[in-house]
C-alpha cells in the first residue's frame, strides 16, 4: 500500500472549515498509489508496445501473449485487448467491436463504449463525477503499456492539470488588472483580456466575462495570463481580496493500472491497489472494471450469468429496459453501511462470478481478489447503448452522510472512509466452448474450480443413506411479565431439553430419518444470547445435565446435534460495551440492528438494538466459545451469522475494510474446524463452504428482479455432493401450500427444512419474536412426516450427487439431472403439461434414468 496524502474537502465558509476542523469530512489519510507518483506528475507512456504475433481476425491490435489454449492481443493506443479461445474460434472484446457506430449511445455513454476502466469520485460536497480511460486516458495520449510475463500491463492517467477558466479569477481589482496583468503584455494580449474581462468602474473591478471565454478566446486569455507571469499565488490573493465563492482549482489527475494475464484457458485481469492514484480533494468511490467484456449485441443471441441468490439468467436483448438494470453487492449489505429501513425480500449474492453465455461459447468471471468490495451490474441493449454486458465495480471508498444542525438548521455533510480498501482487485475470466456454453457448464467450471482450489469440502462417502431432515427448535425467549403489577422481562421456555427428546422420538415414530437439530436459544439467556465470552447453559431449558442428556440422547438415535450461537452480532447489549466492542459507522456510532416490525413495515426503534460486533474481536469471541464449548463433547455447531454476514469498521484510525473482514471471518472458521467440529450455517458465502457440512438458509431462489427472465439452482449445481443445505423453514415460509416446496425440495435437491417449538403458539406473545407466531410443533409434525416422506423417496436415489444438468422445458417445468443420469422433471402448473409423450401432472412430477 502507497500514500496518500491527507484529505479535506475544500471549503469556503468558516463553518466547512470548523466542520474540516473537526472529524465529519476527513478523507482518506493514504492513498492507494506508491510514495511519489501523485497525481500531478507527468505521465510517460513507455515504449512501443512489440507484437509477439499477428492474428488477421483480430485487426488492429498486436499479439501479446499466447498459450495452447488462448490468445491474448492488445491496442496499445486505446487500451482495447481482445481474448482468442481458439479451440471454438470464439473472441472476446474489451470492447465492442462497431461500437462507434451504436446509433443509441450518446455522450459520456457513447465514450463509456471504448473504456477499460471508469472511475467515480467525490467532490468536495460528496457528489459524484466520473472519468472513464476513453475520454480522459486515450483523448490526451495517457495510455501506457508494459509487457509483464503471460502478458500486458496498462498504464492510465485519467484527466489533466491543463489550466481551464477557473485558474482565472472571476473578479480583479482595477489597479491589480492593469498593473501585474496589462503592464506586462503586447498588445494582442491586453487586447485578449479586456475581451476575457469586462471593467465595473463604480466597484473599482474587472469581472470575468464567461460568455466570452470559449474555445480558442479561452486558450488566449490562458496564455495572456501565462505570459503575464500570474500564478497560484495571485489567484489565491484575488480571492481573498474579492470575497470570491471560487477556490483554487485542483488537478483532477488520477492514476490506474491493469494487468493482463494467461492462465491455462483463462484471462486473469489484476487492478492492484498500489497503482490507484488520486488527489487527496477527490476520493476514489468505485473503478468499473472492463464493463463491455464479451457485451452481446442487439442481433446477438445469448444470456447474461448474475449471482443473484440461487442465481438468474438476463437474455440478451429483452426489452426490459423500463425496469432498473441489474446490480448487487457481493455477499449482501455490510451493516455499518446499510440505511435499509423497510423490508428487503431480495436474496443475497453469496458466489463471487458473473458470466456471459452466448451461442459459440461463454464466460465466467471469477472475482479472486477483492470480492467483499465488489458489486455485479448488468443491463441489456436499449437503454444506454445497443450491448448487453455484465462486469464488476469495486469499491475504493464508501461515503456517508454526517447531518449538523446549525443555527436551527439542518446540514448534510459527507463523511469518507479514512483509508481505501487494502485489497487488489482481480477477476478471473474463463472461457469454454461451445459444448460447455451454457449455465450448467459455467457451474461445472466454478465447482471444479473451487475444487482444484480447496474452495470446497471432500465429497461425502456415496452410500444409501435417507435425505436429511432439518429442524430448528427454539429453546427460550425473553417475555415481558409482571410482578404485583409492575413489568419485568424473563427468559420464557419454549423447548427444553427434555421436550426435544419427546419432539425427537415422535419424529422417529413417524418415519422421519437422519434429523440434523440446530438448537437455538440454549445458553447466555436464550435466543438473542449474550456475546459468547463464555458458555453458560441456560437453566430454563435444562443446564448443562439438560445439554449432557440430549448429546448422549442424539448419539444413541442418529441425531446429529448443532447447538446454535452467534460470533458477529451482539444479539444482547447485556454484557457487551458498545463502546469499545461495536463496529463504527462512517458517522462514528456504533452499528446497530433493530428488529423488523412487519406491523409498521420498518424497523422498530423502539426496542433495544442489536449490535454489529467489531471483526476485530471475532478471533477472540471464537476462542473463548470453543474453550467453553468443548467441555460438552458435541461433535457439532451451528453458525448463525459467520458465514452469512461481512462487515466493516470504520473506528477512527482503527478501521477495518470488508476485505480484511472476510480474512478474520477465515480465521474464526479455522479456529472452528480445528475444533474437529462438523458445522452448519446460515447463509454459505463462498469464503465459508471449505468449512461447512450443512448450509441453512440458502438461496433457494432469485430476487425475481424484473429485468431478470429465468431463475437457476446455479449455487447448487456448484456444491451439491460437498455440502448438504436446505432454504428457510416451510413453517415460517411464504409458502401456504406444501405442493410448490416439495417440487422446488426435488428441482433444487434441497433437504426439508421446519422449525418449531415445544410450548403452544400464545407463548409468543408479549415477546419480540412475533416471527415464530406458528410454530408449534404439534402442529406441523405430522405434516412434515408427509413432505419428509416424499422428498426423501426420490433424493436418496442422488444422496451425494451433484447436479449436473438443469432445463426450463416449458413454462413452469424444469428438468433437474443428476450424476447418475437420474432426473426429476417439475411442474408448478396449475394444469396438466404434456413434454415429449410424458405428462406432469398439476403441481407434480415425474422421475427417470434409473438403472432398471
């Protein structure tokens, strides 16, 4: 990591300057570039770029590097590279190729079509402005490149500190005017600035004439006061001396780099952090990354890969252009960040890729670097340009907003993140043929991927064994109650110890098998426990005789026992100092987490909150939980938060960047699993998976976003056979029919998934958890005996297989092959559909391509 210089935002009032003063618009303290290349430095573009070799269906660019299975070749005077795959003969462009010609983009969007890189920034009141590597890197020649091994690097310099008219100052004194700027010219150059300025003899001034001041009448009044000797200095004296709302202009100069490189049949595309460069007066927000790699055309025929939850296609060229275009951060909302005050039904991006699908062959990219600052975007032709495309954006620094009230009031005033993010920024992208080019391809890809990498646990031993059944019980909550009238809280038991083992035994009367039991609220004072510094069971629900009971209870009956706690949130301010041990907002508070009132339709603020746990102190939680832990001999755990959520810091001078996040959430995971402990947990981040056995609350669908035309189980064809996971619990679902779960249990090759509690439903009220308001379990065992069954008939047949073939063969049916050839073909039809000779019946299905 380079330095930045010091950030304050500009200021031309006392109160800006008392509020730069202080602590609510500091920017970032170092820059991201190395010590010396500031921004202001001159740009030298290198040698000629020599061509390694000549590919005639690529014009205009030099080969730069090649390997058996990919060509790389490059413009050295735009920055455009192109990708041969040459086993389909399919190539990839930077960018498109006629884009100039696009008859529908115009301006910033038509120049947006030849970038590489864009780059949003904030000016000094924290409004966003741009500059891409087309307009301001190409137009001034600022385009570099280097030849590294396997490839390319290029070098931009993005605007110029050539002076424009703010270098001029908008109003000058008579005597300053004629003695250090008149005296000093010829003729033609007095004759220049008495046009540039028009004489006010009552004020004793010249004011500037900006409708004069246009093209080449502004280059001469640049190069009347160049010769006139004036400078920075008497800029900053005119201002002063003129009370002028005008400041000093800045040079809007900024630095980037990207380096290509071969990797076997990928593109591996590095921005690294080092050579992000910008002026201390305009913080870096994002770098859009190669946003028109492989982008499809209007004629063109194609998808668009997005991660959106279980994962969504986007087809090429779908109208849908009155809908907003795609966009989601990878991972979900980091919580010192999110405002999000109403219900938010969108899934999470839990897998770091994106991809391109066309007829000859396809993509994915793979971000490996810098994926927990990340947002995938996609749109489709005929809204800004005639493309479909996808790419990522990487977030250099977040802003948020400080609100002052002065005088009776009330200001909004932008608050920076104090350092950039740490992490290089890189993108793996794949390429297949033809063969593969299709969704279960680029899964197949991904999952061997991850595979090769150890970014997945070895397969399950293949055997016979029943489907999992999960269940969730609750153990207490706090209730308020009263005592002679006056009102106290109190953990309320809703499933003891005791009553789990009665609720276990009757499962196993009615046929339900392999039971893997995620115990919440058993211990630090039930469900919304204390910080896990240690582990108290809670006597409520039994103590720790309760727990030792139903361990040896669960062991003799092939119960699988996950004992639930969370690492990331302080679901109890109860002994937890905010203070020291919360994570900061950029407005300097602690993170907080209100529970969602569905009532209101927003977050209830008037309760107590939650808190968003420093990722500084997750090691040391994690820790202390496993010491404690480990005394009860359970051989599992469940993770409510830690592989779900990721979360920044932005403590003053003590911040931590989502990417440095996710490395302390990978060593709490390796703390766990050194533990010898088999773990469940909600959520699965890609991160995450190399230490799961079991995954609840995955993705089990899209976000149905209306640009978006077809939902996938893209995230369970990459990890079915690794790791068992089911979606959120059919009880507390919006589910209000058993037919469609048990449909989209086969399609997705999901577990059954319930959660209950012991004690009767009005136990719930005058509690925070009116979420659990149905689930009893006298109310649903027998039910869920009945999905269980059907389920479990058919996937046990694919116990440990992966999911390797996926198709939508009419509206509301899908086929889902698995390893072995046996399918399962879905109708969620209200009506009977007849597919080659077979009917599916309504909401029902069929099976096939067993061995006979």
């Amino acid at each position: 990591m380079g330095n930045f210089a010091k950030y304050m935002l500009l200021a031309a009032s006392v109160l800006t300057a008392l509020i730069m003063a202080g602590c609510t618009d500091k920017g970032p303290e170092k820059a991201a570039g190395d010590e010396g290349n500031g921004p202001a430095n001159s740009f030298t573009p290198g040698a000629v770029l020599k061509s390694s070799f000549v590919n005639p269906n690529v014009k205009g660019m030099k080969g730069i590097a090649e390997n058996d299975q990919l060509q790389l070749l490059a413009d050295d005077q735009t920055g455009a590279i192109a990708v041969v795959h040459k086993a389909s003969g399919e190539i990839w462009h930077s960018n498109p190729p006629g884009h100039q010609s696009d008859p529908l983009a115009a301006g910033v969007n038509k120049s947006l079509l030849s970038s590489q890189l864009k780059l949003d920034f904030y000016n000094s009141f924290g409004q966003i402005n741009s500059v891409n590597s087309h307009a301001d890197s190409a137009a001034y020649k600022q385009i570099g490149m280097e030849e590294i091994p396997n490839g390319v690097r290029v070098n931009y310099r993005f605007g110029t500190d050539k002076k424009t008219i703010d270098d001029m100052p908008k109003m000058i004194s008579k005597s300053r005017f004629e003695q250090n700027l008149l005296s000093k010219l010829d003729s033609a150059g007095q004759r220049t600035l008495k046009i540039a300025y028009t004489e006010d003899a009552e004020q004793g001034v010249y004011v500037r004439s900006d409708g004069a001041l246009k093209g080449l009448q502004l280059e001469r009044a640049l190069k009347a006061f160049e010769d006139a000797g004036y400078t920075e200095d008497d800029l900053l004296v005119d201002i002063e001396e003129n009370h002028l709302d005008q400041t000093k202009p800045e040079p809007r100069v900024f630095h980037a780099s990207i380096e290509y490189t071969l990797d076997g049949d990928s593109l591996i595309a590095k921005l690294p952090v080092s050579s992000i460069d910008f002026p201390a007066e305009y913080p870096v927000n994002t770098i859009s990354f190669l946003s028109f790699f492989g982008a499809g055309g209007a004629e063109d025929k194609g998808s668009i890969l997005v991660p959106d939850g279980s994962g969504a296609l986007i087809h090429f060229n779908n109208g849908k252009t009155r809908y907003p275009s795609y966009q989601q951060s990878v991972y979900g909302m980091d919580r010192t960040m999110s405002g999000i005050e109403t219900a938010d039904s969108s899934q999470d991006v839990r897998l770091p890729v994106f991809g391109i699908i066309r007829e000859g062959g396809a993509f994915i990219g793979i971000i490996e670097e810098g994926a927990p600052a990340a947002t995938i975007n996609a749109d489709v032709s005929g809204r800004l340009n005639s493309y479909n495309y996808v790419y990522p954006t990487f977030t250099v620094i977040n802003k948020g907003d400080l609100s002052l009230d002065a005088n009776g009031q009330q200001r909004s005033l932008p608050k920076f993140q104090e350092n950039p993010m740490r992490s290089d920024f890189s993108v793996r992208y794949a390429f297949v043929g033809k063969q593969s080019a299709s969704y279960p391809g680029l899964a197949a890809y991904y999952r061997n991927y991850l595979e090769q990498q150890g970014g997945l646990p070895a397969i399950a031993e293949r055997n016979e064994e029943n489907m999992p059944f999960y269940l969730q019980l609750v153990g207490s909550i706090y209730k308020k109650k009263h005592f002679a009238g006056i009102p106290y809280r109190a953990l309320e038991p809703l499933t003891t110890f005791e009553q789990a083992q009665s609720i276990l035994t009757e499962m196993g009367k009615r046929g339900i098998h392999d039971i893997k039991l995620k115990y919440s609220g058993w211990f630090n004072k039930g469900l919304d426990h204390e910080v896990p510094g240690s582990v108290s069971v809670d006597q409520q629900v039994g103590g720790e005789k309760g727990l030792r009971r139903l361990l040896s209870y669960a062991n003799e009956n092939g119960v699988k026992l996950y004992p639930d706690v969370a690492i990331l949130t302080a679901l109890s301010g109860s002994g937890f100092n905010e203070a020291k041990e919360a994570s900061r907002t950029l407005r300097g508070i602690p993170a907080e987490i209100y529970s969602f009132n569905p009532a209101l339709n927003r977050r209830d603020r008037t309760g107590s909150p939650a808190y968003v746990i420093s990722p500084r102190f997750i090691g040391s939680y994690t820790e202390a939980f496993l010491k404690d832990y480990g005394k009860y001999g359970a051989t599992g755990v469940s993770l409510s938060d830690l592989a779900a959520e990721l979360d920044s810091d932005f403590r003053k001078h003590r911040q931590i960047d989502r990417t440095e996040s996710e490395q302390l959430s990978l060593d709490a995971l390796n703390k766990v699993s050194d533990a010898n402990l088999q773990v469940m947990a909600d959520g699965g981040n890609a991160y995450a998976l190399p230490f799961l056995t079991d995954i609840t609350h995955a993705p089990m669908s899209s976000s149905s976003f209306k640009i978006e035309d077809a939902e996938i189980p893209f995230y369970q064809m990459v990890i079915r056979g690794h790791i068992d996971y089911t979606g959120e619990p059919y009880n507390l679902s919006a589910y209000t029919d058993a037919k469609p779960y048990i449909l989209k249990c086969l399609e997705y090759g999901a577990g059954v998934y319930f959660q209950w509690f012991y004690e009767p439903n009005h136990k719930i009220k005058d509690t925070e958890h009116n979420e659990l308001f149905s689930a009893n379990y006298a109310l649903w065992i027998d039910e869920a005996a009945r999905i269980y069954e059907e389920v479990n008939a058919f996937l046990k047949k694919v116990r440990h297989e992966r999911i390797v073939g996926h198709d939508e063969l009419a509206d509301g049916v899908f086929k889902t092959t698995y390893e072995s050839g046996v399918y399962v073909i879905v109708n969620y039809n209200r009506a009977p559909v007849t597919i080659d000779g077979v009917t599916i019946e309504a909401e029902s299905y069929v099976t096939g391509g067993e061995a006979p």
